[in-house]
C-alpha cells in the first residue's frame, strides 16, 4: 500500500479529536495564533501561495477568492461555510464534522479575520441533525475558550459564528442560492456577477467555502505554503478527501495525495470491486460529473487530468457500478435526481430535467424508442449551460456519459424492449402496450383550500 | 388561539437575536421549525405566526415554506422515515429497504402517512452516508446497512415507543424533537 498523506483527515483514529481540549492536544488552533500574528492581507497571501484551490467542485483559487473581497465599501464583511453536502455521493464534509468540528472553525476564524469579517455563518444541510449538533458543541466550546468572542485567542480581533441550518434542498449548495436561503427567501440562484466576493450576503461581500477547503487552511497557516504546495501536482496541490461508495468492498473516506490513480483509490484504498466482479463505470466526483468506465483506471484524480478524461473532479465522490448494473437504471435514477431537485427558475432545467427523466425511465421500462436517442442529445445540448447555475449542467452528465459510452446498452433495451439486466419490459413479439402514466409530481402541493385573496394581500 | 405561547415567544426571540439588525428574515427556518416542533407540520395559522414575527405577509412566508421538503405543509407522521433510493444506496438495495418500508407503515399507494399517524416514509435522495449505505434516516438521523428486515423492526421499535440507536451519535425522541433542535433551541442528548 502506497504511504499515506493525511492531512485534515490525519486524527480520524483518534476519538478525542471531537473535543476542545483533544483537538487542542493534537496541535488545533496553532494555525488561528499564527495568522492572528500577520496581517490579514499576510493570511490571503499564504493561502494564495499554497495554490489551495476549492474543494467543493469548481476548483477555484481560495486564496485568490480571499483576495476579491473589498475593504473600501463601507459594509461589513461575511464568510459562510457551505456545510450543505448533497452532491449524491459525497460524504466527505460530514464526517470531517463529525469526527473533528473544530478544526472547521479554525478555519472560518482563520478565513474571516483574512477578509476582516467579525460574523461568519455555517449553512448546515437540514438533514444532517447529528453533524450540526456536533458544531453547535464545538460552538459553546469555542466560546468557552475564547476561541470565538470578544477578543479571538486573547487578541483584539472580535469574531462571532453562527449555525444555520437549511430544509432539504440541493440546490442551496450553490453558492448564490445558499445565499438567498440565508436571507430567508426560497433557494433559488442568483445572477452573477456580481459574485459573492463583491455583493453576497445581505448584498455585502462574502467568501463562501466549502468544509473541507475550510479544514486545510489551519494546516497550512501552521506548516507553510511551501509544505502544502509540495504535495501531489502543481496546477492541484494538496490532498482530497475522496468519498468512494458503491460497489465496493469498503466504500468510505479515504485521503490520498491530488493526482492518485483512481486504481490505486479502488484497489489499495476500497479494497476493490465488491465480490470481485468487473468495474463498468464510475463518476469521480458526484452524479454531476460524467461517468468513467474501466479504460479509465489509471486516471490520475486531480482537477487537470479528470477534465483530460472527459470528465471532472467534483466533488471527489467516487460511486462504483460494476457488470450486473444497468446503466440506464443508473443514468435513469441520477436524472430522477435533478428533475427532483430543479428549483424552477429556469426553464432549460426546470423543463429539461423532467423530459429527460422521463424518456429514461421508458427506455429502462422497455418502451424506449429508436428516436429516443437523437432526443436525449438534442435536449443535453439545449440544457447545457443554459441555466444560471450548474444544476443543469450537472443534469447533462450522466446523459452524455451513458450515451457516449454504454450508447450500445440504451440501444439494447430499445431493441429488445426490455431491460437485459432485470428483464423487466413488455419484450419481444408481444404486443406494444401503452406507455405508462409519469408517476405523480415528486413534491405534491399542500393540498389545503384555497386561500381567499384577501388572506395573500394581508 | 395561538400556535406558539409565551415561552415558545421567548425562544423565537432568541432566535432572531441571532442574525443581524435589519435581518430578521433569515430566522424564516428555524421560525418554521420552532413552529413545525409544536404543530407536526406548519398550519396557516402556523405560518401567519411566523409573518406577524418577522413582519411579514402570510403569502411570503409561504412562498419559502413550500420551497423546502422538510417544512411539511401537511399533517405528518410523528416519526419521518426517509429511506434513501439514491445511486449508491440503490445499488445496495436502497429500493428494496423503501419498499419493505412502506409495508412495514401499512401505506397504499400514494399514501406518505400511515392511518395510525405514527409515520411518514419518504423516498429520499442522497443523504451524505453512502459509506453506510444503504441508509435509512429516522428523524433525521442515520441509520446505516440498513436491510429489509431491520427497517421492519426499526419501525416496531418505534411503535413500542422505543428510540432505536442511531449509526452515529444521538436521536431525538420523534420528529417534533428533531424539529426543536433543527430550530436550534434544544440540543440532541
């Protein structure tokens, strides 16, 4: 086995880690007291010259991304964790959460005192009940200690940090969306620019990070860019927490160095292909990121060569189907995903995602059509980019995926008119039924009377 | 007749206390929660309550209500089992846990909330544990691997009052407990 480079994951052994006091022990908060040293334009340049970049998907610079926020308009300043891991597959942040809480609010202490922000919120998934009550923990904890407060670590820096908590939807995990779920409107996104850095939180600057690029930043205050720089490929230093699940004989979180081959992740680190069978495809990073097969083992998992393979890091949620999975069952419930989840602003996405779902779920039932095909590309070029954020764009992958490598597989299940996998379908020389009804709006209506107009205008 | 009484008042005043001056609608959510942890769900009346403390009309609150699966604007269950179908837990057998599920809570078709009004089983997507997959939540919290047979006799569990152990940490006592603690005014034991 290939050694191991830990970074934010390097205390998992060690349960005490949960604490103030453990996570202390362990060399926590060492980074907060060496940034409170510098000046906060001093924080923004280390982190720049680590080449961190962002862990939640888009891979931007954090540092660079630090260095937007003005401090000339009179506004207070904002950071905001995105604590609102949905992406199907991740579950990386969580237990980063779970297992070691605070070392995310060294990092959102280190962040906020960089951009000079004295209120910082963390936007938790509603469905993470346990994880937000691990933070709130660490929250009085911190407090307790002076870690948060009046006066950070003794100095005269004030910062306060606020658990929000969301209600179930993925969309939020957008940025600009989080942000109007913050506000307390529905969570839809937002045009930009103007980007968060300039107008975000109540229409004042905001760096928005994910969890886990939170967590590196305290190691790297502590150890120095040049030390996180140095570990796996240049264009994307650092390490990556990678969530694999799946058909996998030990799905879990494993740590490895950016650039690892994805065999070395399955093999060494998963322990394979779940009772030995043969892998057929793989999303590195989310359903958003399209599918990979088995002539992809050796691609290295970093943001430059998974964009090569035609497809991305996301979120590094690695998800295994092996030989006896059906790719149009797969590719069917991952549409179903996003149809579920459009939040309906725009029409591309809002329409695309449902019409899609659809002629999945026929071709998966045995009533595909030849001319399903054609329409399946026509309408992935037709969503593609044409939303305001990329949920849409997320939508295409496993669309584009699945045709341009299992196109043989969706033919197949047109053909016979069924799906070779389970057998399900009408078949062969039988007489074509109906095509059956679409199953009911996923997210009926509230099904209560009618509200007198004179109730809305109260 | 109110939804929240004075004490539950004094909580919601906590919890706009903690967004800035001027910015009391971001305490729209843990408003609905804190009603939601009284009420099961969110009435209108419910939802005239969190207007009138944030200012704002009945409709607005409504409008980001209805945005957000887990403020249910109907009468649910006192327990939510959301059973994951996502592409890893379905590839586990997520599909058939949903299944086995809803038989256990006597649900016919269509129907989310059993009769006794002691559950509410949703189809859920991806809950961030696909290590643990497949997985069932139960109040929002995880239970991992679950199978057929265990989601059967989590479900008695439930009936006979019990609060079955969750993978990870603790649970609440049923959905409107969980519902205190989304609003942030109560913490899990």
């Amino acid at each position: 086995m290939s050694e191991p480079t830990r970074i934010v994951t390097a205390h998992f052994d060690d349960p005490s880690v949960v604490s103030y006091e453990g996570y202390v022990r362990a060399g926590g908060y060492e980074g907060l007291r060496r940034a409170l040293q510098l000046a906060p334009e001093e924080v923004i340049a280390e982190v720049k010259a680590s080449g961190l970049r962002g862990r939640g998907g888009a891979g931007f610079p954090t540092g660079l991304k630090w260095s937007f926020v003005p401090q000339d308009t009179g506004k207070p300043t904002y950071v905001v964790a995105n604590f609102d891991e949905s992406e199907p597959g991740t579950f990386g942040n969580r237990e980063l959460v779970e297992r070691e809480p605070h070392q995310l609010l060294e990092g959102i202490a280190i962040a906020a005192y960089a951009i000079r922000s004295h209120l910082a919120f963390i936007y938790c998934r509603g469905e993470f009940l346990w994880p937000g009550s691990v933070l709130q923990r660490a929250l009085a904890e911190a407090y307790e200690h002076g870690v948060l407060g009046e006066r950070v670590l003794g100095s005269d820096y004030r910062l306060d940090v606020v658990l929000h908590r969301g209600a179930g939807a993925y969309i939020c995990g957008e940025e600009t969306a989080l942000l109007s779920s913050l506000e307390g409107e529905r969570g839809q996104p937002r045009q930009r620019p103007p980007f968060p850095a300039i107008e975000g939180l109540y229409a004042s600057p905001t760096v928005i990070n994910n969890v886990e690029t939170l967590c590196f930043v305290p190691h790297i205050l502590r150890n120095g860019a040049a030390w996180f720089a140095a570990i796996g490929p240049e264009r994307s230093p650092g390490t990556k927490v990678f969530s694999i699940s799946g058909k996998v004989e030990r799905p879990g979180n494993y740590e490895l160095p950016m650039g690892t081959p994805f065999r070395v992740l399955l093999e060494e680190h998963a322990g394979g292909v779940l009772g030995g069978r043969a892998l057929k495809a793989w999303t590195p990073g989310g359903s958003s990121t399209p599918m990979l097969t088995a002539e992809h083992l050796d691609v290295p998992l970093d943001f430059e060569s998974l964009q090569q393979a035609g497809s991305m890091l996301g979120t590094g949620a690695v998800m295994v189907m092996d030989e006896t999975d059906c790719i149009v069952d797969a590719a069917r419930r991952m549409v179903r995903f996003y149809a579920h989840e459009s939040c309906g602003k725009c029409t591309p996405c809002r329409e695309g995602t449902w019409w899609v779902k659809r002629i999945f779920e026929r071709i998966e039932a045995g009533y595909g059509r030849p001319e399903d095909l054609p329409l399946l590309e026509d309408l992935a070029g037709n969503m593609l980019f044409r939303g305001f954020c990329p949920l849409l764009d997320g939508a295409v992958s496993p669309i584009r995926s699945s045709l341009r490598y299992f196109r043989e597989e969706l033919e197949r299940h047109i053909a016979e008119r069924r799906c070779p996998f389970s057998g399900r379908g009408p078949g062969l020389g039988t007489e074509p039924e109906p095509e059956p009804e679409p199953a009911a709006p996923s997210r009926p209506g509230p099904g209560r009377v009618t509200i007198p107009l004179s109730e809305v205008l109260r | 007749m109110g939804v929240l009484t004075p004490e539950l008042r004094a909580e919601a005043e906590t919890i706009i206390a903690r967004y800035p001056a001027g910015r009391e609608r971001s305490a729209i959510l843990p408003l609905l929660y804190l009603v939601q942890s009284v009420e099961g769900w969110v009435s209108r009346e419910g939802l005239r309550e969190v207007a009138e403390l944030l200012g704002l009309r009945t409709a607005e609150v409504e409008a980001v209500a209805s945005f957000y699966t887990m403020i249910r604007l109907r009468p649910t269950g006192r327990h939510v089992v959301n059973v994951c179908t996502n592409l890893s837990c379905a590839l586990r057998g997520g599909r058939e846990v949903y299944a086995a599920a809803r038989e256990a809570a006597g649900l016919g078709p269509g129907q989310e909330r059993s009769e006794d009004g002691l559950f509410t089983v949703h189809e859920e997507e991806c809950l961030g544990a696909c290590d643990g997959a497949p997985v069932v939540q139960i109040d929002f919290v995880n239970h991992d691997r679950v199978s057929p047979e265990r989601v059967r006799e989590l479900l008695d569990e439930l009936r006979r009052g019990e609060v079955p152990q969750p993978a990870r940490g603790a649970a609440p006592r049923d959905f409107r407990h969980a519902c205190r603690v989304l609003a942030g005014v109560e913490e899990l034991a």
